[in-house]
C-alpha cells in the first residue's frame, strides 16, 4: 500500500514543483489560493540557490523518488524500497526549513509551496510507518527463535 | 546467525519465485497501476489549480503598465498639467536608485512647473531581502500623506537598514521621526492592502518587461538612466523645448488652413 502512496505522493509533488519552476522562470503573476503570497515567496532571495530555483530541486527531488519508487514497484523489491524512502528525510528537513522562512520570515505563504511541504512530510511519514512495521516483525522472529 | 542468513535467503528465493509467478500478465498489471497512479495525482493537481483560480491571470492589477499614464494610485509629485512626466521604476534597497534619488529631487525642484516626478514600485526581491517590506513602508507612510518624506529616508538611509534582520523597527523609527502615527504605520506596513499595491506595481513592471532599477520613462519614452545631473537635465530641457514651440506652430498652422 505504501508503495503506491509514494507514487501518488511523489507524482504530486513534482507536478507541483515543476509547476512553481515554470512559474519562476516565467514570472507570470500566477492565481495564487488561499492564503495569497506566492509571487512575493517565489520570486524572493529565498526562493533560490546560487541561481537556482529551490522549484527545480524539489522538481529533481520528486522526480527521482518517483523513478525509484517505480522501479521497486515493477521489480517487487520491497528492501530497495526501504532504502530509497529514506531520502524522504531529506525532504521533510527542506521542507521545515521553507516553511519556517515562510511562515517567520518572508509572512507569506504560498499554496503551492505548501502542497509540496505536505507531500513531503506525507513521503516521511509513510517512511517511518514502514519501517517500523518492517523491523518489528523482523526482530520478533529473530527474538523468538534464539 | 546461520539460522537468519538461511531464512534470508528462503525468503529471496520465495520472493523470486512469486515475481516469476506474477510476472507475465502482472506486469502489465502494474503499469495500469501506475498509470492510475499517474492520472489520479495530475487529476487532483488539476483540481488544485482550477480550484484556485489558475488559469484566469490574476486581476490584471490596478497599477499601470503604462510608462506615460500616471493613475490615482501613483506617487506623484510635481503639477498635473507638467509638459514632463518623469516616471521611475524604483527598488527602496537598490543602491543606484539611492544614487538618483537626489538628482530627481534636485530636477523636481529645478522644473517646479514642467516637471511631474512618479514613483512605481519594482522592489527587486529575488536579490533584495528588505526591497518588499521597505516599499510596503513607504505605502505606510503615503497612507499618511508621507510617501516622498519616506522615500527620501529609505534612499539617503539605505546602509542603516539593509543589513538588519528585520528593518521593520527601523522603519517605525523613521515613521516616528516624521511625527506620522507609529501604530497605524505599523499596521498599514503589515497589511494586506500594501502588499498587494507593491505587488501590483511589481507584477505591472513584470509584465512590461522591465529588469532592472532604476528604470526611468520620460513621457512614456524609456531613456538610458544618465549618468550624472547634467544630462538628466539636458534631457528634461530637451523633452520640454520640443513640446513648448508645438503651440505657436500649432496656431500658426491654424492660420494657414483657412487661406486654402
């Protein structure tokens, strides 16, 4: 199950960031809901990296989960699987860090932004689900056996 | 230990053999699955964007795209019939608008009658920290009837504030200093009404394809920012002596029109 949430989620999450890339590059004044401040959070000194849209990163971020989670789903490697969802830490951290700019520095927030805040927190929370339910059985087993 | 590699290895195989089992028409099972997957996650990101509005342009602001239409929204100084309007495209924290800043008060106060000086704003975010909050400031202060008196501080002040944390105490200082009320400044700075003034003015300057500051149109015409006084002047001199003899020659084209 978690396999194809990670799909859905990480599918999301690029789309949402590919979009907030275009969106950097082009500057079109988007329709912004909600809360209202995306052009001021996407188009601040904060919304990139020597040059780079934070956007495009996320995009590569997602992008790369997904493949991933892609190719573990079609081989069935439920172990590999595991591994890669660890980059989700990654995420969540990067996530924490734009929100907390957000929300106490710039005092705007951008909907978009958070969707993909959301998604990634959502990857690292699956991600420790599944781990926890794959070593308690594990150990179990080995416990009961020595 | 040896127990557990054994059991690893039974479950590899095990686990093998369901792939092997599953794997002809599983296959293309799976791909259904994702392509679901992949179809449910653009529908919902669909949702999302029309839902918000995408797609319809954000009111096309009520600031002007145009460099030689001055609107009741502007910041203008100067007489509204002036032969001259000087429109500058300004970032608060941008340093070569600092260095100009005198040289327009300077012209506005040499041309009292022809010249019309606008201010827009194009707080340049993206390499300015403080350019959205110092321009929302600036709104504070013409909420107060103060908006050049501000724009003087922010410009002759800059070095005092742009390496602060957050330059929102310094600016209630100037506020204060200009004996507006603090507590109303404070609010209009944060609200949502001067951010979306800055923003709409930001957006209007987007979309004329601006990119840097200052920016400066001289009866709509966009002129290279002079480099010093002299040349400003000659330039407003110049705008203005071709507008003055269009009057006389005007009238005396009336003239000949009923000699025909």
């Amino acid at each position: 199950m978690s396999i194809y949430l990670y799909l859905f989620l990480s599918a999301i999450g690029f789309l949402d960031a590919a979009f907030l890339t275009i969106q950097h590059f082009t500057r079109d004044p988007f329709a912004c809901p909600i809360f209202g401040g995306c052009d001021e959070v996407t188009s601040s000194i904060y919304s990139q990296v020597f040059g780079i849209p934070i956007a495009l990163f996320g995009a590569l971020y997602y992008g790369v989960i997904f493949a991933l989670t892609l190719y573990c789903y079609l081989k069935s490697n439920r172990k590999l699987f595991l591994t890669i969802s660890h980059l989700s830490i990654l995420g969540l951290i990067t996530s924490i860090y734009l929100v907390t700019v957000m929300v106490f520095v710039l005092n705007s927030l951008c909907f978009y932004c958070l969707v993909s805040a959301t998604s990634s927190t959502l990857l690292f929370v699956i991600f420790i689900v599944n781990w926890l339910t794959w070593k308690r059985p594990r150990s179990q087993s080995e416990s009961e056996k020595s | 230990m040896e127990e557990t590699e054994i059991t690893k290895r039974e479950r590899k195989k095990l686990n093998r053999e369901q792939n092997k089992s599953s794997s002809p028409s599983g296959s293309t099972n799976k791909l259904l699955v994702v392509g679901a997957i992949i179809a449910a996650a653009a529908g919902l990101f669909w949702l999302m964007y029309k839902g918000g509005g995408g797609g319809e342009a954000p009111v096309p602001t009520q600031a002007s795209t145009s460099p030689s239409e001055v609107s009741s929204n502007d910041h203008a100084k100067g007489p509204e019939d002036a032969k001259v309007t000087l429109i500058e495209y300004a970032d608060f924290q941008c340093p070569a608008c600092a260095a100009y800043q005198p040289i327009v008060k300077q012209l506005s106060e040499e041309f009292p009658d022809d010249l019309r000086v606008v201010h827009r704003h194009f707080p340049l975010r993206s390499i300015h920290k403080h350019a959205q909050i110092s321009s929302q400031a600036s709104e504070a202060a013409a909420d107060q009837g103060a908006f050049w008196e501000m724009a003087e501080i922010l410009y002759t002040r800059q070095d005092d504030w742009v390496n602060v944390r957050d330059p929102r105490s310094t600016f209630k200082d100037y506020a204060s200093e200009l004996t507006l009320n603090v507590e109303q400044f404070d609010k209009y700075m944060n609200s949502d009404e001067a951010k979306s003034k800055v923003n709409d003015s930001y957006n209007a300057a987007f979309v004329m394809g601006l990119d840097s500051t200052p920016t400066f149109f001289i009866n709509g015409n966009k002129i290279e920012s002079p480099r010093s006084l002299d040349e400003f002047r000659e330039a407003i001199a110049a705008e203005i002596s071709k507008l003055a003899p269009a009057s006389p020659e005007a009238s005396s084209e009336g003239e000949i029109i009923p000699q025909l």
